[in-house]
C-alpha cells in the first residue's frame, strides 16, 4: 500500500507526465520491495510554494508505506531526490521528504484495512 505524494511548484509537460509517474512508481515499487500492483503515486504540480524564502524550484514529497524500514530512510532519501531532480529539475538541497509508517488496522483498501 505504498503511497507516495508529491507537491510541487514545478510544471511537466503533459507528454512527459506518464513517463514521470511510471518512473515514480517503479522507483518506490523497487526501494520497498513491494509490489507494484499496490503502489499510488499523487502528484499536485503547480502548487504555490516558498522555500527558503524563494519561490525557486522545491518540493515536498510524504512516502507512507505499512512496515517502512526506520534504518533505510537514508536510501530512499537518495533515491527520491534523484527521481525528483531528474523529472522536475528541483535541487536536492530544495526537497524536504517525509516518512510515515501506520498501523495496518489505520490503512484500508477494497473494502477491508491491512
């Protein structure tokens, strides 16, 4: 039940949307070790946002995924903010990510929880 939520002031062009979303999925599917059939990915672009008191390019990514490893926040750290730098040309140092793991019984999916 990965689901990984990006807010951005960035644009992509609409031919390079599917491309961005399937590499995001892909990515999360891989760092977890999950299937891909569970991963969501959310994307908002074009949010208005300030970082450092600019408006340059930023974002905020949430990944929340039952049973996210603690020791491995570091690596998928790396990997979101490469994914992010590649497809919406936001520096690192301009991203700001958040971790979150629920309980199972605080998730739901077709008609039941985890």
């Amino acid at each position: 039940m990965p689901l990984l939520t990006i807010d951005t002031n960035q644009h992509l062009d609409e031919s390079e949307r599917p491309a961005f979303l399937r590499a995001a999925s892909e990515t999360v599917a891989d760092m977890l070790g999950k299937s891909e059939q569970y991963v969501m990915v959310r994307l908002h672009e074009g949010v208005a946002m300030s970082f450092a008191g600019s408006q340059e390019p930023t974002a905020i990514l949430q990944l929340k995924s039952l049973g996210l490893p603690e020791d491995r926040t570091g690596d998928y750290s790396i990997r979101l903010c490469d994914l992010i730098s590649e497809y919406l040309l936001v520096p690192p140092e301009r991203i700001y990510i958040e971790f979150s793991s629920p309980p199972r019984h605080m998730w739901g999916w077709n008609r039941r929880t985890f």
